[in-house]
C-alpha cells in the first residue's frame, strides 16, 4: 500500500491540471472559510460551543444512539442496524429489490463511499444514479470522489465539457452554466420516475429523532421528497443531542465546508409522509453504519469519531493541495481520512497514511469540531510502527539514533566521527549536495548543512554568563467579552435583506396592501400564467390567489400522486415540473443568514418550492428572527416535530462543483424572491 | 534569574553559532545560564516517526536531566519546545508518576522569544539591521505553542530593519517526513522559497533551525544569495547565515 501511495504521489505531483485545480481548491475554501467565521459575532466562542457539543456526543456515544433509534422508530422511521459495510449495503439493497426498484437517485453520502454501495445495487441489477453535480460527473468518468465536498475537485471545466460530450451526446461547451443546465435536464426525469431515494446525513438529532440533511443543489430534497422510498444512510457518530445544539453545528459546517453561512438547504426530515399529506416519501428507512466505529470508540483514537466530515482539514492540509484525494486511496482522504482509515479500515492498509504530514497543525487550526490532528497523526503513526515492518533504513536508523542520544559520551564520539566522515562529501559553499541513501532524498532538492567542527557542548565553558540583571513579568491583559443585546425588529429586516441578498436571493418590501399586485407584476415580468402555491401561513393568501386569478394567473395546488397510483405519478409529476413558479408562505426568516423557514404537510407541497425555476416566498416582518437558534427556542421545536420534512432555505439552489465557479438554479430554483410585509 | 539552557541537538551538531547567539542574547536580558551537560536530544525525532518506545527512552533521560534543578527551561527551538511541553505528557500518559514529571517540566519550559518576551518583557537589545527581514512563523512555534507575536515584537525592536511576516505555511520540513516524503516535502519548499525570493528579503529569520535548514539548504541550491538566520543572531547581530 506505501509503495503505490507514493506511486500515486509522484503522479499526482507532475499531473499540471490536478495542481492547479487543487491551488485554486486551497485559496478559495479558505478564503471563504475566514470571510463567513468573521460574520459571526462571536467566532472563538461559537468554534468553542461546536467542538464542546461534539465532545459531549462522543463522550456519550451509545446513550445517544439509542435515544435517537427510539425517537425515529416513534416517529415511523425503520431503522437498521448498526451494520457493518457489507451488510449495510446488503442491507439497502434488500430494501430497494422489494419495492421492486429498477432506478435509484442518490444525493451525496461520503459513507455510501465507505460501504462500496454502488457497487452492491449495481451488482443486484438496479441503477443508481448520483444526482450531486459533483459526483455525477465523477460517475460518468467512473472515478471515486476526489475530496469530501468538492468531488470533481481533480478536474478542469474543459475535462467535464469533454466528459459531458462523450457521456451525454452534448455539443462540446465549456461553459459551467451551460454544463449545469445540461445536467439539471438530463437528471430531471431520473428524479421525477426513481423508485428510491438514497441520502446521507448530516445530523441525527437524538431528542427527536430527526434527520438532518445539509444540501446546496436541491438534489437532497429531491430524492427524500419524490420518491415513494427514501433510504438514509448514517454513520453512528453523526449524532446532536439536541436541536439548539444542532442550530450550533449548522453554523459551523457550512462555513468551515464551503464559506457559506448556511447552505441553500438544510432539510428536517421528522417522519414519512402521512395520511394527506401533498408529498414526501411514504417510507423511510435509516441504515446505521458502524464499520469500526465502535470499537474506535471504545480506543485511542475516540477523538476521530467528533469529525463533522467539513472537509476543512483537507483545504487547509499543505500535503493534500499537493498531492489530491485520490492519492490516499480511500474514500477519505486528507489529515481525517489519514486518522480515520488506519482507524476503521485497517491499520496495516493504511497506518502508512499518518506519515504523509508534517505534523504542520492546519487541520487542527482549522478543525469546527476541536480534534487534535497531530495527537491522533502521532497515536496512529505509533500504531503502525508497532504494526506493520517498516523499511529497514528507517529501523536501523532509529535504532542508531536512540542508541547514540541515550549517552551523552557515545553522542559525543559519533558526532566526531562524523563530522570527519561527512568532510570527504562533495560540498559547494561548505554544504553538502550529494548525501548517500537514504539521505539522498533530503539532496535531491536541498543543500546540507556539514557537521560543526565544534559543538556546541564543547564551547559552552569558553561563554561568560553575567546574570546582573532585571525580571519583570508581563501582564496579560484579560479579554473581556461584549454583551449582545436583543436586536431591534427594524434591525432584522435590514440584516436578513443584506445576508439573502449576499446568496443571490432578492429581496422585495411592501405593505400587505400592495402585495397582490407586487406579486402580479412579477410574475407578468417572467410571463407565468400557471404557478404552483400554498399560503397557509398568512391570512389573505386568499385574496392574493383570487388577485392572481384576476389577473390571469392560475395556481395549482402541488402534490404527488401515492405509490398505489403508479400509473398517473409520472405524468403528474412531469407536469408540475412545466410550472415556471411557486409560491408559498412561510414559517419564519432568521436575519443572520437569510433564510426562510417552509414547513411541508397537507396541501403544502415541498414541489412548490423545489421544481420551479423561480420561487416567490411571502415573509412577514414580525416572523423573522435572529437566528436559527431563537426560531427554534420561540416555537420552532414544535413545528419542526410536526412536519414531516422541513426546510431552511437560503437563497437559489447552487453548485461550485466545477472549478469552483458559482452557478444558480442546478436542480432547484435559480431565483428565490422574498417578499417581505409589514 | 537563573535558567536552564536546553540547547537541542540540531543547534549543538550543526549550528553552534547559533548557540552563541542564544547564549549572548540571554546574557543581555540579565539571566545567569546554566548548561546541563549531560542533555542530548529530546527524542523527538524518533516520536514523530512513530518510534515511541524510543521517544520514550530518550524523553525520560531529558526530564532528568533538566529535573536536577528547578530553574525554568529556555529552548531556542519551537518544535523541541512543543516535545517537552506537549508530547512528553501525551507519551506518558498511561505512565502516571512520569506523566507527573512530565507536566511538572512543562510548566517551567518556554520558547526563547516567548521566555524573553513574556517572562521577562525585555524585547529591547539595541539591535539594528539594514535589510529587509522576513519572518517566518514556523508551524510548532505558531500552531504548537502558540507563539505568535513575541518574535515579531522582538524584530520591531531592531533598527533600521524592514520587517514582514511570511504566510504561516509549512516550509516541508515535517523530520522523517522530508527523506521519507522527500517529493512532498520539495514541493512545500518550493513555494516557501518562492515566497521568499518575491518577497524582496535579506534574511529569513524564524525560532526553529530545522524549518531555517530546509529553506536555506533550498535557497542555496537554487544559487539564491539569501541566508536564514536564528532570531538570536539579528538581536546579537551576527552575520546572517546558519553556517
């Protein structure tokens, strides 16, 4: 496994395109990472709150997981396991071939990755076909995801244009907006007849037993809201006690995974769909995965199992924007998957990981859930000297060294002998330019410094020590943390404007008076005459959907056929989808990052906000709130219990999966207007 | 004050110079110095590879040698200054009366410029320099210590010079990990010394002779004229250059 890492290594460093894409993959997420921590008011003591939340879990792992099991069986969840890779996947694979499924769309799951699942449906004859832009594009070329987050990190637009053409029968284009939409029509249809949805999850909240699923495209929602089967898989670590805590986790997720403050959508899943309800999955499965982690809970590498899979570690990692994901040949890569693979896969596979830093502390630095990389790097790199043979020059050298340090004589002498032995190497300017193997891997790009002719030790006696002199301590100053009052509603109106403009969102403000004709206008402006909606929480929707009527605009009300009516699910759906609006109520909009809150339910279709290409959302000023964290506190807890999916949406849908370069609207809207009412 | 001067291996082998440096710079500040003779190398060499019964060996030989007395311990080295403070608790710690000693040492060990800025709050040695100096901000010193600002607060002290900080990214260096990762570790030199040819510096000058080693033994193969140097030696004004 060494030898083809550092096979993979050399490739990846004279492989240009891979460099340039990981530098831009470097500069970029970190750049973005400060800019969003900076938006927080108080980012050291939200960082603190995060890894604290993350400690507590861990440090009562199995009180947790079995909290949560109960909570989601309550709710109507079928949950399997823990499993293990195989029968994990087995396991999904049992669920898919009863209900019959020919077709399965997948949102992004990196422990999917882990337990090879792909592999396992495709071998039980069913398609699966990855809807994250990232990783369809990765799938078309057969590749594995080069980075946690960014899974086509390793690749150039013109690669994808190229693989667009070959794969897709497209006209060559390396326009990304034209690639996106390639994909979002060609996906379109998988997503509209699938007959499972598969999903990670971010967080499993055990108070509640809710699933939480942190997305930015819409395809999250897409494969948990229109198939009649959705699948979530979860590594038993992903856990939150709570939901306030969990309103902690999501501000540091999405700004240490892509300098977002929060993503497009974060999607609450509490239950399956129920009695009339307009959509959402009439079963829902949770597999539990353990593969390991257990028994990592119960070792020294405990601390791996705080990982929120951010990716953070690996933007920052000095040797990751070297050498790339696929270099470290599992399916994580980076300083975590350098802990993590040892720690679950084995440690003779892959303790040879643990070696490929150096030990820097970026990771660390940068790290939302408090793991120390280096102890964990060191823990394992011990492991796997103890393990696994090392090469001999790397024994013997030790072995020397050890032997040599543990007298101060025996130092002395070799250090002697040594100096004259290194004398005799071809030097320039006294340095040393060609040094035998090993140490010939130190001058194939660097100089050596020769050996003193004196030592230290020996001219120490020859220095006179004075010590007439003065000692005075510094004060440190304390820091003294600010109080944050209450903000003024006034104030949130402005705040929530700016931070949804901020994610491409638009912002209209009008009186209650003015807001049928607002929303007329508009929607004479994109000419559509026939729009999804729902308006329950406000109460004249009534008289703008007879304004609208008026006007000559049609609202249709969004909901799936069940799956006993298999015949007409289909054409329904495709229909709706011809729908160029929807509009919708809400519950709340949180000011700290532009976000409004949709509920799901009877006659309120999660379609509405998700199929269209443009969404219209009605937000009164008196329901916008601070933060997530207040919503939840002042009556969000209950309607997130009884919705059976909720979201927080923050702007468009959006990817940066290609080169990093923004595009809006890749399976959900391009345009998300609020209209804001006094 | 009396103090312990833990010299560390690198510098008494291959930089003695630098030891002067020290050793002059402590004088200045007022400090009596004691050198414990018998000290050789931490161990950390031999941790970081993974090697910990070695470390183990190596490190309890260090603790008793700077156990003999209770004055506190100065080291002109980051990354030897994280081994005693940080990793010997962590290789001890299924080792409760050595974790002991272990923690005991590491309450009364500092950095140099942190020992000079913090300890005793003496930045001014009337150095001067005519050049510009670029500093580097090595990772254990920074990221393992914590020490950020006490070397650049002794650099400003220095007249004449035009200090800037370079970007705290890792030089490569990494010990075992640049022979055995000899590819990677290139490749972080390389942008570390292009970093600092366009930077437009006369010297880099950074608190951890192995980072200073792997840049200037870059630098010199590249035929660029820049040297590194020890803080020590700009605030004894030495002549830049490790050798």
């Amino acid at each position: 496994m060494r030898r083809q890492f550092l096979k993979k290594v050399h490739e990846a460093l004279a492989n240009p395109t891979l460099q340039k894409a990981l530098d831009q993959n470097a500069e970029r997420r970190e750049r973005g990472r400060e800019r969003a921590f900076s938006t927080l008011p108080n980012p050291e003591h939200t960082s603190q709150e995060a890894a604290q939340i993350r400690r507590q879990t861990i440090d009562n792992l199995e009180e947790y997981l079995a909290q949560f099991i109960k909570r989601a069986q309550e709710n109507g969840i079928q949950v399997h396991g823990p499993l293990d890779a195989h029968a994990a996947a087995l396991s999904t694979a049992e669920i898919a071939k009863e209900h019959n499924a020919r077709l399965i769309v997948k949102s992004k799951s990196m422990v999917s990755e882990e337990i090879e699942l792909n592999q396992t449906l495709e071998a039980a004859g069913i398609q699966v076909v990855e809807t994250d832009l990232g990783e369809f594009i990765v799938q078309l070329r057969g590749e594995s995801p080069g980075h946690i987050i960014t899974p086509a990190i390793h690749l150039l637009r013109k690669d994808v244009a190229r693989t667009f053409t070959n794969e897709l029968n497209v006209p060559y284009s390396t326009d990304v907006t034209e690639m996106t939409e390639t994909a979002r029509r060609v996906m379109r249809k998988d997503f509209l007849s699938a007959d499972v949805g598969i999903s990670g999850v971010n967080f499993g909240v055990a108070e509640t037993g809710t699933l939480c699923i942190v997305t930015n495209e819409g395809n999250g929602r897409m494969v948990s809201t229109i198939p009649p089967i959705h699948i979530a898989l979860m590594g038993i670590e992903r856990l939150v006690p709570s939901l306030e805590n969990m309103a902690v986790l999501l501000q540091v997720l999405p700004r240490s995974a892509t300098g977002q403050n929060l993503t497009s959508y974060v999607s609450l899943i509490q239950r399956p769909r129920a009695g009339a309800e307009a959509d959402g999955a009439e079963e829902r499965h949770l597999i539990l995965i353990d593969n390991g982690r257990l028994a990592m809970h119960h070792s020294q590498f405990q601390d791996a199992l705080l990982c929120l899979r951010c990716g953070a570690c690996l933007n920052a990692c000095p040797v990751f924007r070297e050498i790339g994901g696929h270099t470290y040949g599992s399916a994580y890569p980076g300083p975590i998957g350098s802990i993590v693979s040892p720690g679950l896969f084995g440690i003779k596979q892959y303790g040879h990981l643990s070696k490929a830093s150096t030990l820097c502390g970026a990771c660390t630095e940068v790290c939302p859930a408090g793991i120390d990389f280096t102890k964990l790097l060191l823990r394992t790199r011990e492991e796997y000297v103890k393990s696994t043979p090392q090469p001999a020059w790397l024994r013997a050298g030790m072995q020397l060294f050890t032997w040599m340090m543990a007298s101060k004589g025996r130092y002395h002498r070799v250090q002697s002998i040594a100096t004259i032995f290194l004398r005799i190497l071809p030097n320039r300017g006294g340095w040393l330019y060609r040094l035998p193997p090993p140490l010939s891997g130190w001058t194939r790009s660097r100089d050596f410094p020769p050996l003193a002719a004196e030592p230290f030790h020996a001219r120490f006696h020859r220095l006179k020590s004075t010590g007439n002199g003065l000692s005075k301590v510094a004060e440190k100053v304390q820091e003294t943390q600010t109080q944050e009052n209450e903000p003024l509603q006034g104030d949130l109106i402005v705040r929530f404007q700016e931070e949804l403009k901020r994610v491409n969102g638009e912002f209209i403000q009008c009186s209650s008076e003015e807001l049928p004709h607002k929303i007329a206008n508009f929607l004479a402006s994109i000419e559509a005459d026939q729009i999804l909606g729902w308006g329950k929480q406000i109460q004249d929707f009534n008289s703008i959907a007879d304004h609208l009527r008026e006007a000559g605009i049609q609202i249709l009300e969004a909901g799936i056929p069940r799956s006993e009516d298999g015949n007409t699910r289909y054409e329904t759906l495709a229909g709706l989808d011809q729908a160029p609006a929807g509009l919708t109520t809400c519950l709340a909009g949180l000011a700290d990052t532009g976000t409004v809150i949709l509920p799901s339910g009877v006659g309120q279709s999660n379609l509405t906000s998700l199929l269209p290409r443009t969404h219209l959302v009605i937000l009164q000023a008196k329901d916008i709130y601070p933060t997530f964290d207040h919503w939840i506190r002042a009556g969000g807890r209950e309607a997130i219990a009884s919705s059976s999916q909720l979201t927080l949406i923050t702007g468009p849908s959006r990817t940066a999966d290609v080169e990093m370069i923004i595009t809006l609207g890749v399976h959900g809207p391009e345009r998300l207007v609020v209209f804001t009412t006094n | 004050m009396r103090i312990q001067l833990f010299i560390t291996c690198m510098i008494d082998s291959l930089f003695p110079q630098i030891g002067e440096a020290v050793f002059e710079v402590l004088s200045l500040a007022g400090v009596e110095i004691h050198f414990p003779t018998d000290q050789t190398c931490c161990g950390q060499p031999t941790y970081n590879a993974g090697y910990h019964d070695h470390a183990n060996s190596l490190a309890k030989r260090t603790i008793e040698t700077l156990t003999r007395s209770d004055d506190p311990v100065v080291i002109p080295s980051g990354s030897c200054a994280v081994m005693i403070r940080k990793e010997f608790s962590e290789l001890f710690r299924e080792d409760p009366p050595w974790h002991q000693r272990a923690q005991a040492l590491a309450a009364r060990t500092y950095e140099l410029s942190e020992f000079l800025v913090d300890v005793l709050g003496h930045t001014e040695f009337q150095a001067s320099f005519d050049g510009r100096i670029a500093y580097h901000p090595s990772c254990h010193l920074l990221r393992g210590l914590g020490v950020q600002t006490q070397p650049l607060d002794l650099l400003a002290q220095v007249e004449r010079a035009d200090v800037i900080s370079l970007s705290p990214d890792c030089c490569g260096f990494g010990g075992v990990f640049a022979i055995d990762h000899a590819e990677i570790s290139s490749e972080l030199m390389t942008r570390k010394i292009d970093a600092v040819e366009s930077s437009g510096a006369d010297v880099v000058v950074g608190a951890d002779v192995s980072c200073l080693m792997q840049i200037e033994g870059g630098l010199r193969r590249r035929g660029s004229s820049i040297r590194c140097a020890h803080i020590a030696q700009i605030i004894a004004m030495k002549e830049p250059g490790l050798q």
